[in-house]
C-alpha cells in the first residue's frame, strides 16, 4: 500500500462528518468524501461508479417501492378508516378504549406498510380526532399515534429491514421480516399496557361496546384489507413467492380493494400517488447508491475490524458491549434520520455483534427498532414531526406526554437486545436460521 | 408554474434554457410514473404465471434496470424538491453569513458531484458496449447505464437553480402530473410544519 491507512480513515470520517454537519445533504457527503478518499489512495474512480450502479442493481430492493405504492394505496383507498373500525369493534370497550384502538390500528397497518409517516399520515388523523372528541388530552393522543406508529418499521413488510439487508448484503429479507413480527407485536402489547396504565390514572373514558353481530359484520367488510397482510405474510413465511414478488402483488391487490370494492380511490389519483412514491425513492435510492460507494471504502480501510477491536477494548463484557451500541445508536437516532444510519451503522457494527455471539437477524431488528425510537425523540425525528403536523400540537407538550412511552419502548428494546429468542424464534422455526 | 415578472440578471439566457431543460424533466417524470406502473405489472404477471408453468424469463433483469433508470433520475428530483437528508441542527448554530456563503459551496459540491457522475456515468457506458446483459444476451450491459448521465446533469441543473436563487424558473414535476386537485391524501403540508429540509432545529 502506497498510502497511510490512518490518514485515509481521518479523511473518509473527516470529510464525511465535517460536511454532514455543514447541512450537505448525507448523499452528497457519502459521495464527497469517498471520492476524496478515493483520490488520496489512487483508486480507480470507476469502482466508485460500478458500486453505486451496483448496490441499487438488486431485485430484493425493488421491494421498496412496492411497498411504498401499496401502503400508499391503502391510505387513500379507505382501507384506513377500515382499520380503525376493526379495532374499535375489537378493542374499544376497555377502559382507555380509543388509546388501544390507536395502538392496534397502527400494528395491522403495519402489516401493509413499513412505514411510519405513511401510518402517521393516514391513520392519524382520524384516531387523534377520535381520541380528542372523546376527552383524551390531545397531546397524549398525537403522543400514543406517533409512538404506535413505530411498529410499522418493525411489523412486515417493512423496507427498512430491505435497506439493512442491503447494507449488511445478504441477510434473507424473508427471515427479517419473520424476525420483526414478534417484537412489532410486542412493542403494540406494551404500548397498549401503558396506555390502560395511563388511562386508568387520569380517568380515560371507556369504549362503546359494540354489539356482536356488527361487529362481526365489520369484521367481514375488513377482510378484503385484512388479506393483504396474509397475501404479504404467508407469501414470503411459506415460500411461495419473494419479499419483492409479494410486494407486487400486495400492490394490486390494494389496488383492486380500494378501487373495486371500497371504492374510495379515484382513478385519476393514481399518478398522485405515484408521484409520492417516487419523492420517497429520490432520498431512499440516493442514499443506497451513495453508500454503496462509501462502505466500499470503510470496508476496504478496515474500519470494522477498527471499530471492533477498540469497543472490546473498553469492555470485553457481552452485556456492556450491548449497551453501549445502543446508547451510542439512540444518541445517533436523535440527530439522524433512519436510512441513512442504517446504510452507515450496520456494515460497521454487525462484525462486533457477531463476535459476541449474535445473529444477523437479531442484530437487524435491535438496529431498527432502536433507530424506531429515534423517529420520535427530538430534535430530528421525523415521526415526531409529522404527527405534530397533523395533530396540530406543539412538539414540546407532545414530547413531555412522550416521556412514559420513551420509556416502554426502551424497554422493549431491552427485550429485544438480551432475550434472542423474541426474534429469532420465528425464524428458525421457519428455517431461515439454523 | 409561478411566473415572476420582474426582469432579472441572466433572464435573456436562462428563460429559454430552463423553459427546454423543464420541459424535458417534466416528459421524464411522466415516464417513469408510466415505468413504475409497469414495474408493477411485470413483477406481478411473472408471479402469477409462474404459478401456470411459464414464468417471464426478463421479469428479474428488466425490473432492475428499469429500477437503475428510476433511482438516478429519482436523485436529481431530490435535488429538485431538496428532500435530501441533511442535518441542520449544528447548521444554525454558526453565524448567518457564514451560512449564506456556505450555502453556495455546498451547491458547487454537489454540482462538481453531478459532473463527476455525468462523466464517469458516459464512461461506464462505453465500458458496457463491450459487455451483455446476463439474460437478455440481445442488450449491451450499458443499457443500465442510460439515465445516470442523465440523472447526473439535472442533479447540476438544479442544484445550479438553488444556488442562483431561481426556484421560480424551476418546474414543479407534481402539477405536471397532477394539476392541482388532489381529492385523496391531504399531505402533511399542516400548519407547524415547514418544508422537510429546514425543520430539523425541532421547534
């Protein structure tokens, strides 16, 4: 090697960092300091080119934007209001009724979408208008909406799994999404044990109780929205078709259900929705391409083995190892958004948690739901933001009502963390893991 | 498209420029709203006949260099839309000039960046004459190449526009395709929220 490794890993994570906090844009700055990295340590530019054609030439990424146009599908198609509707007949009449309601509203929307703005944005208005009318605080309302909308990224189909498996290349889509399962449920259980907590304590209303026969007739009604987490969950859990494969299909199926038989959605609407689709993919396909090119170089500088070597340093204990992962992942989360930490975080962090003995399903889903977390806590958290938006709260009243639930959801990270089986049951059941 | 009447520096020249450059930008979102569809169709057609015994052999390869065209192209609309990633929070900290010169470094970075992409995007296209794709054996491999030349430029253009400050001259892609009645999916454009790229300070 005609270079010092040292000085090329300064200007890599120099560069990078320097501008990131300097407001360019993360793509940019991937791109930036990879080339200057790149000139310093005489490597052919054309690699650079090659990796980022390369990293979005995959048909597993594909995925997202099907994901993307069938969850959008499904918001404008009046499968949402469905949803709400199912949870109300299921679970309004306890005390907190309409908080629980919010809760698994958002847990089967999560099993169409992956997305938490999509959640937030299609769910939320009407659950927040729901929970203010029956006396919740609206602060609360807008917290308990932001924070259940958290378990889309977790529950299947989920593209920020896709993402990780990008990063990482070649942990199974499928095996993710099975491993995400239990701790999306989980975290929708606990929510809705703080919510009945929360409520008892300030004297919530409870539900209507609503009578058996509708409730059944709306459960029937349902049934169409209801088969697309089946179509996507069975699809991809029993093999018969990919994660990508299953995403096409779940995208017309939506379409069918939400302009045949719920008829909500207008023909002349498509492009609309098209065109939302393609916005998200300008920063999601940016930032893959980009990193593509920028993991090239860390992995070509050693930097994981770096990495690696100085955290054991400090600790060669497994637990406290774990720990410290997670907080410095939580502070990250505060200050970035999800993408582009994962793109960043997981090629450098994964050889450490194999090391202590994790598997790479497990570290995935620690990775997301952690980096979930960081969706709602401020000052950047993009779920926060746009629930603020749409329940037209200010972001400091929702963030003190946020507090209790910050904690239930460190909890469930905890879990996640030190219990494996809560993620890799599944998985091995289904022998994506052995 | 707001049209801003007072003349100003550099109209004479970026009027008509820009007037071609969007009308070109427009035509290529339109496509790829049209590809996207398509995307979806073939992935989808190849499941179910799958399930009949003939499956489409080019569903896999085409997808993905139909994906390769969109994400390129999907880059400069980010550029377009600044909905790029991009932390603010230490941004706001420094002094308000150094941020308004800085501003312009940081659209001279990422335009040296799209020049970088168009030439080496030019470059890995002459490589991929040589080469076939590894399904369609009748294509060149630089067929998924194409857009990111294309991507490249429009990632200069508009990040050219931001700089000299004619958000006014630039297209806004979503009248193209939607002229202004949406009936579905208000989006989160509420009041308390301001354009994604500028609310990172939190409050």
């Amino acid at each position: 090697m005609s270079y010092d490794v040292n000085t090329a890993i300064i200007l890599l994570l120099g560069s990078f960092f320097l501008l990131i906090i300097l407001k360019l844009p993360v793509i940019f700055a991937m791109c930036a300091s990879t080339i200057l990295t790149m000139l310093y340590t005489g490597t052919n530019m054309m690699t650079m080119m090659q990796r980022m054609a390369s990293s979005i030439n995959s048909f597993s990424l594909l995925a997202i934007p099907f994901f993307l146009l069938a969850g959008e599908i499904m918001g404008a198609g009046g499968v949402s209001d469905q949803l709400v509707a199912v949870s109300n007949a299921l679970v309004g009449r306890f005390r907190g009724g309409l908080g629980h309601v919010n809760v698994l509203a958002s847990m089967l929307f999560g099993g169409m979408s992956g997305s938490s703005a999509a959640d937030i944005s299609s769910l939320g208005p009407l659950e927040m208008q729901l929970m203010n009318g029956a006396g919740y605080d609206p602060d609360y309302s807008c917290a308990l909406t932001i924070t259940s909308s958290c378990q889309g990224v977790l529950i299947p189909p989920s593209h920020n799994m896709i993402i990780y498996s990008m990063a990482v290349g070649g942990v199974s889509v499928g095996g993710l999404f099975m491993g995400g399962m239990i701790p999306g449920i989980m975290l929708g259980l606990l929510l809705m044990v703080a919510n009945g907590i929360i409520s008892v304590r300030r004297n919530y209303p409870i539900g209507d109780k609503v009578p058996f026969l509708e409730t059944l007739k709306i459960m029937g009604q349902s049934i169409p929205a209801l088969l697309t987490v089946l179509i996507i969950l069975c699809g991809v859990a029993f093999g018969f078709f990919t994660a990508t494969e299953s995403a096409a299909v779940a995208c017309l199926w939506a379409f069918f259900v939400s302009t045949v038989l719920y008829r909500k959605l207008k023909l002349r609407d498509v492009p609309y929705l098209l065109f939302n689709v393609l916005k998200s993919l300008a920063v999601v396909f940016g930032l893959i391409a980009s990193a593509g090119a920028f993991a090239y170089m860390v992995s070509k500088l050693n930097i994981p083995t770096l990495f690696a070597s100085s955290l054991m340093g400090l600790s060669d204990n497994k637990y406290v190892i774990l720990l410290l992962i997670n907080l410095m992942l939580l502070v990250l989360g505060c200050i970035m958004d999800m993408a582009p930490l994962i793109l960043i975080c997981s090629p450098i962090l994964l050889p450490v948690c194999l090391s202590i003995g994790m598997n790479s399903i497990q570290f995935g889903i620690m990775l997301i739901f952690n980096l979930a977390i960081g969706l709602c806590t401020p000052p950047v958290g993009n779920a926060l933001f746009i629930g603020c938006a749409v329940g037209k709260r200010r972001l400091e009243d929702v963030v003190k009502q946020m507090l209790p639930l910050y904690g239930v959801m460190l909890v469930g990270l905890m879990l996640v963390t030190y219990v494996p089986f809560i993620t890799s049951w599944l998985p091995t059941l289904l022998g994506y893991l052995n | 498209m707001p049209q801003n009447t007072l003349p100003r520096r550099g109209d004479a020249f970026l009027r008509p420029f820009s007037k071609v450059i969007n009308a070109i930008y427009k035509a290529l979102v339109l496509v790829f709203l049209v590809l996207s569809v398509a995307l979806v169709l073939i992935v989808s057609s190849d499941v179910i006949l799958r399930w009949f015994g003939f499956g489409i052999v080019w569903a896999d390869e085409m997808s993905r260099m139909l994906m390769i065209w969109m994400a390129f192209i999907a880059m400069s609309i980010g550029v377009e839309i600044g909905s790029h990633v991009e932390i603010t929070l230490f941004f706001n900290l420094f002094p308000k000039k150094f941020q308004k010169v800085w501003s312009v470094v940081n659209s001279l970075i990422t335009m040296a960046i799209g020049c970088f992409i168009i030439y080496y995007g030019v470059l890995i296209i002459g490589i991929g004459m040589k080469g076939k794709l590894e399904i369609v054996r009748a294509l060149p491999k630089s067929m998924l190449y194409l857009t990111i030349p294309v991507g490249g430029f429009f990632i200069v253009y508009f990040a050219l526009m931001h700089m000299l400050g004619r958000e006014d001259l630039m297209p806004s892609a979503l009248d193209t395709i939607y002229p202004k009645r949406h009936s579905v999916y208000v989006p989160p454009e509420l009041p308390g929220l301001r354009k994604p790229n500028k609310e990172d300070t939190g409050v």
